[in-house]
C-alpha cells in the first residue's frame, strides 16, 4: 500500500476499445479493469479514447502508458489507428514505460513491422499456460482473442510464448512490453464472457472446454503486480 505522501505515477490509458453491453454494465470498461488492477498503486489515470480519435500528442503527457484490448483489428481501416501507431513508434524509443495488452500488443508488433492475422486455428479463450522466456516460469493467463501476431516484428525479444500463440509477448526496450494475455480480466468477467459467446461465436464444447480451463490456478495477480512495477519505472524489463 502506498503512502500518501508518496509522489504518484500518472498513467495514461489509451482506450482501443469497449466492453459494452451488459459485461460493461457490470464489470466497467476497459480503463476501469486496469485501474481495479491496480488497486493501492500510486497512480493517478488519464484516459484516451482512441476510439473516439482522441490520442495524446507526445509520449511525455504521462509518466507511463497501456495501451488496452479491444473487439477491433489493428488490420481495420479505423482512421485513428494509424497516428496511434505513430504515437507507439515514438513511445518505445522515449524510454517512457509502456505495455500493450492483446490489441495493444498488436497493435505495437504492427506499428513496429511485424504481421498480424486472424489464427488459424481459431479463437484462443480461457485460461493458457505460456512459456515465460524472460522470467523463466509458466505464466498462466486469462486470453480471450482470434487474432496474433503471425510475424513477429524485427528487433522486437520475444518474451511470451505457446504452441497456440507463438508470438505471445515482446519486450521492445527495457521498459517497454506487450503482451498477448488479459491479466486484467477477472474470473467472473471470463465466466460470463464464455457464457455470453455460447453458441455464437463459441461451440457448445469450445465453451465448455474454456470454462473448464479456468478451474486452474491463475498468474493474473503476479503479472498485474509486474506491470505495476515496470509503470511505476522500480522494474527495468
């Protein structure tokens, strides 16, 4: 728990997406995912919505940024993704720290040269267990997402890996990540999010499967407090 004199890191949070409809109703949108995140950090938020063509001007109007997911594609012809790609590209070299989650990720790898598609083999959604390159352990997540990356970009160090997601997380400088994975979204968002995708998007026994995964232990609260670390500039990458 912070102090209340402790000086607080300002956060900005680019916007890329919504929850809506009755999982934003009850779980809040993307920006308040993170915030609950990182409860009891010394963080003060601005929020971006790029969705809305609103993106900040320079790497410097916050201390340190995360980019969110989002329903969208980085492939998408959406007129705000290019300067926010721009803005990325100017981020990693400002030695601001920085983290892009699943679209966010994509979004960096993009922006930096690499490729991104829709998976062949489908949507990955439910808990997975990935090869943690950097930290040397399993990193068990919540992933909800059809597309990757495909390519990955040139000079990025790749940090995250699986056999369904080769190309799971990237470190672009030592303050600078992106990760394929959901660490902001919580068990019961992921139940209902399965639940709610029954029968549309998601087989009967794709749905059953993902829900299954999630009786499994989650690494969700150490890679929050990993990222909350590297946002506050007390862990170089």
């Amino acid at each position: 728990m912070s102090s209340a004199l402790e000086r607080k890191t300002t956060v900005g949070i680019i916007q890329t997406g919504r929850v809506g409809g009755s999982l934003g109703v009850k779980y809040g949108e993307y920006p308040d995912m993170f915030i609950s995140l990182f409860k009891g950090e010394p963080f003060e938020y601005r929020i971006y919505p790029a969705i809305d063509g609103i993106l900040p001007r320079h790497p410097l109007e916050c201390d340190a940024w995360v980019i969110t997911g989002s329903k969208h594609a980085v492939y998408e012809p959406h007129d705000w993704i290019s300067p926010l790609e721009a803005f990325v590209r100017k981020l990693i070299v400002s030695g601001q720290p920085a983290v892009g989650i699943c679209f966010g990720h994509q979004l960096m790898a993009q922006a930096m040269g690499g490729k991104v598609e829709k998976f062949p083999g489908g949507w990955n959604i439910g808990r997975m267990t990935l090869l943690d390159l950097l930290n040397k352990q399993e990193a068990r997540l919540h992933f909800t997402h059809m597309d990757q990356v495909m390519e990955p970009p040139p000079n990025a160090e790749l940090i995250l890996t699986a056999d369904n997601c080769l190309f799971g997380g990237f470190k672009y400088s030592p303050t600078c990540l992106s990760i394929q994975a959901h660490p902001e979204l919580t068990l019961p968002f992921m139940v209902d999010l399965i639940n709610q995708r029954r029968g549309v998007q998601l087989t009967t026994e794709h749905a059953d499967d993902a829900l299954a995964s999630l009786a499994g232990p989650n690494d969700y609260d150490i890679y929050g407090q990993w990222i909350a670390d590297i946002l506050k500039g007390e862990r170089r990458i």
